[in-house]
C-alpha cells in the first residue's frame, strides 16, 4: 500500500513540474515581418487615448456617463 500512495505523490509531483519546462523558450523568438502589434501594446481588452491604455470598458462607461448628465439638463 506504501508503493501506491509514494507512487501517486511522485506521478502528481511530476505533474505539477511538468508545465514549467515548457514556460519559456530556449531561443529569442525571431523579429520578421510576421509580428504584429495589437492594440499598441496595451494588451487584450484595452486600448490607447490620448497616450494612455484604458479598458474599453472604461470609455464605454465614460460615455454612457456623459450621456445621462446631458439628459438631465434639459
């Protein structure tokens, strides 16, 4: 019974090691013309204005913001 839990804790300890091996690469990758940038390097979900990165979430709600003070005005 022994051998069967210190082989499961070994099975799970490489399990768990595994991933890791593969996080980065050995080489650099290579700088062609097959490189794109997206979204000005602000990742996914954002975007520039004016210079900065700001989620799109935030200009959306920005704007809705706006629109509900100018229904109040009037």
């Amino acid at each position: 019974m022994s051998y069967l839990k210190s082989g499961i804790a070994i099975a799970f300890g490489l399990l768990i090691l595994a991933p890791s091996a593969q996080a980065m690469p050995l080489a650099p990758l290579p700088l062609d013309g097959m490189t794109t940038q997206i979204a000005y390097g602000c990742g996914p979900g954002r975007t520039r204005v004016r210079g900065v990165c700001v989620a799109r979430t935030t200009i959306r709600h920005t704007r809705r913001h706006v629109r509900r003070e100018l229904r109040r005005t009037y």
